[in-house]
C-alpha cells in the first residue's frame, strides 16, 4: 500500500527545469512576462539589501526606551485604521447585500 501512494506523489515531486519556466513564460501576455521580469528584479534587489546590511551590521550601544513598543503599536493601529478608512466602501460591499436596480419604467419613490 505505501508503494501504491508513493507512486501517485511522485508526479507532484516534480522540479521544473529552466526550460520548462522559460517555456510558460513565454506563453504568457507580453505584459505579464515584463511585470514577472520587474517582480523577479525587485525580489533580488530586496534580498541583497537584506544580506548587505547583515554583512556591514556594527555593535549598536543604544537601548531601547520603554516608550517604543507603544509608539509602534500606535504606528500599526494608525495604519490598520487607515487602510480600513480607505477602503471603507469595498469592506462595506462585503457586509450589504446590494439593492435590486428599478425597471425602466418605474420610477423609485422619494420620501422626505
């Protein structure tokens, strides 16, 4: 039985080739290949910066002030509350359910 499942799991074990990435790449929209091309850039970019600053990283004789966790804890709630704000009309669509549009002969009553 153990043969049996390792044989259906070895087809998901596959490791693609250069060619095979080059290969569906290549099938894509030409604005999609240069948007993965610009994502694969920034990944790098990214990744060096990281490795260089822990490469050059010097002893800091500092410490850390006891109001700094509340004032990063003050910097996420304001950025969590901010992207709520901004997207307060699509989080809102969520939650209602959207009315039925009138016909075109009906005209909707307005009450004041």
């Amino acid at each position: 039985m153990k043969i049996f499942i390792a044989a259906k799991l070895l087809p998901a074990l596959h490791v693609f080739t250069s060619k095979e990435i080059a290969h569906a790449e290549a099938q894509l929209p030409r604005g999609n290949q240069r948007m993965t091309h610009t994502l694969k850039l920034v990944a790098v970019t990214v990744l060096l910066i990281v490795a260089l600053s822990f490469t050059f990283e010097r002893q800091a004789h500092a410490y850390v002030d006891p109001g700094s966790g509340l004032l990063l804890f003050q910097g996420i709630s304001a950025t969590i509350s901010g992207v709520l704000f901004y997207f307060r009309r699509r989080i809102k669509n969520l939650f209602v359910r959207a009315q039925p549009k009138s016909g075109p002969g009906t005209t909707p009553s307005h009450t004041l």
